[in-house]
C-alpha cells in the first residue's frame, strides 16, 4: 500500500464528512455516543434575505455554538440574545448539559458573559497579541440536585425585617465578610481577620432607621438562610433600588435560592435596579450576570463605574435593568 499526504485548500465536502463518519463510528464503538447534530438558526426579512444567525452541533452531551453574526443594521437591538437563546434551548431539548463558545478578545466576550457564560480557558499567542477564550455555560442540573433544591424552594420565605432583627443580621454579616474575603480578601488589610478571629462588617443599623430602605430575612422552613438589604442610591438618578447587600449562608449555595430570592425581590419592587459588583469577586459577577440576564431575557447594560466609598478598589462592575410589574 502507497500512501501519502496531500493539501487540498478546498475540499470535496463528500472528502470531508468521510473523516466525520470515521470519528462518529469510533466514538459508536469505544463509548456508544451518538453522532452529533447540526444546527442553525437563521433572521430572514420579508424577502428571505438572511440578516443574521447562528450555527453549531451537538456533540456528546454538549452544545457548540459554533458562528454568531448578525448584521449591522440591526445590531444592537437583541437579535444576538435571542439567537443564543434560540440555541440554548434546542441544546436543552438535546439533553447537553452545558454549553460551549470560543470568541477573541475584541469580538463578543461581554456579550457572552452577559448571558450568563463564564470563561473556562484562556490563549495567548495570537497574530497581534490578540487572547482568545474558551466560555462555557451550564444547561442542565443534576436530577438530585434539581429535586433537592426544588424542595429548599417550597420552605423558602423572604420576610421584611425589623428592628429585632438587626442584631440577627448583623451577626449573619460576619459570614458574609468571611464568604467576599475569598476573592477580595486581598485588595487591602481592610480584608484581614481581626485579631480576636472575629470577622466584622459595616453598621447596617442604617437599613432599619432609613423608610427609604429595605431590610429582608431569607429562611427556609424555620432556619436562617441569607438577607438581602435595599436601598435607592444608584449610579444614576433614574434607580430605584439598589441591591446594596445580599448573602446566602453557605450551606444554601448553589441550590437555585440566591436566584430565587433576587426574582421575588425584583418582582416586589419594581422600577429601574441596579446591582454593583467588585471586580475581583467574579463568582457574584457571574451569578448576577446569569440571574439579571434570565430575568430581563437579556435586556440589561453593564458598565464599569468609580465610586467614592472604596478607596482601595474604586472601581464597580454595574448591571441595570428594569423590573416590570406583571
């Protein structure tokens, strides 16, 4: 048998899919995966002219979202989101259980994080210094997880705090400053344990003297879960709330309650929100992407702004968006 290697800058697609086929039959044979699907999603106009889409496949328990593009005239208007939208749903009816995106740098990183997709990996070594990242999102929960924090969710009440309640709030803040020291820990000596090992937060008598403010207490069943504190001193004039701090314990993280609760929150309180987040503490900055981002279906803006009260890290992601009565 003579063999050998040839270049062909344009192959025959019937050339290509013969190397498809073999990958299909050896992953048939060593694990009994089913070959992948492709998809595509596309905008036509009234003429059937294709303004704009996205493409992929399925493979093995995960979507590839493969091509995004949508043209310029109608950029910008959310025809983006709902095409990811689009496929996160077909990938959900295909059963993957997470989704995949590459993009570059200066393409689309912030518009995949703002739906909710977190980077996985990161290259260097590009033409022209150029980073590219691999992004990754969940789709699906573990069935024993779902049912455990579906059960979680019918005890869950989020109930206005009083002035009793103060103390039991500012005692469960000790946590909260000991959960942000993991990723901010770092930023200056403020974040350091005290010297008696007891961590201490700001004074949140304010939240309970101010009729501007809101104080919450979050259970589940009979137990303390979190608390979440309100007020209405955004960015910009036109806020309403903002989500001045919010905190779950530990052991009901991770269960869809944060999430949860912020929904009930939001639909308690109409109006223009904002939620400011410090850079450093990227798994908030995740979370409040994914959870703003499935509640406003992806209408919301993020800015990075400086503030005053934080001379160490002046700096604030800040997500806006609206809450509508329903």
């Amino acid at each position: 048998m003579t063999l050998q290697i040839s270049f062909e800058s344009k192959p025959a697609p019937s050339d290509v899919q013969v190397l498809a086929d073999g990958i299909k039959a050896y992953a048939k044979e060593k694990k009994a995966l089913t070959p992948w699907d492709y998809f595509a999603f596309f905008i036509r106009d009234q003429d059937n002219t294709i303004m704009g889409g996205c493409d992929g496949n399925a493979l093995y328990g995960c979507l590839y979202i493969d091509q995004l593009w949508v043209s310029e005239p109608i950029r910008h208007s959310g025809w983006g989101s709902k095409l990811i939208h689009a496929a996160l749903d077909y990938g959900k009816k295909r059963g993957c259980t997470f989704a995949n995106v590459d993009t570059m740098d200066w393409e689309a990183l912030d518009f995949y994080q703002k739906l909710g997709f977190t980077v996985e990996l990161e290259r260097t070594g590009f033409h022209k210094n150029s980073v590219s990242y691999s992004l990754r999102r969940e789709l699906l929960e573990s069935e024993q997880s779902k049912a455990k924090g579906d059960s979680l969710i019918t005890d869950l009440e989020i109930l206005l705090a009083t002035s009793k309640d103060y103390p039991v709030i500012q005692n469960m803040a000790r946590f909260y400053v000991y959960d942000l020291s993991r990723e901010c820990g770092f930023i200056s000596e403020d974040w350091a344990c005290p010297s008696d090992g007891l961590y201490d937060s700001f004074d949140f008598k304010c939240y309970f003297e101010d009729p501007s403010r809101r104080a919450y207490l979050i259970k589940v069943g009979h137990e303390l879960a979190g608390f979440a504190l309100l007020n209405q001193e955004g960015t910009s004039p036109k806020t309403d709330w903002n989500m001045g701090e919010f905190f779950i314990l530990a052991k009901f993280q991770g269960k869809g309650i944060a999430q949860h609760v912020a929904y009930q929150l939001w639909n308690m309180h109409p109006g223009v929100w904002e939620v400011s987040v410090i850079p450093e503490n990227i798994k908030a900055l995740n979370f409040w992407r994914k959870a703003i981002s499935k509640f406003s279906h992806g209408d919301y803006v993020e800015k990075v702004c400086q503030i005053s009260y934080d001379t160490h890290q002046p700096n604030r992601h800040i997500l806006s968006f609206q809450a509508s009565l329903d």
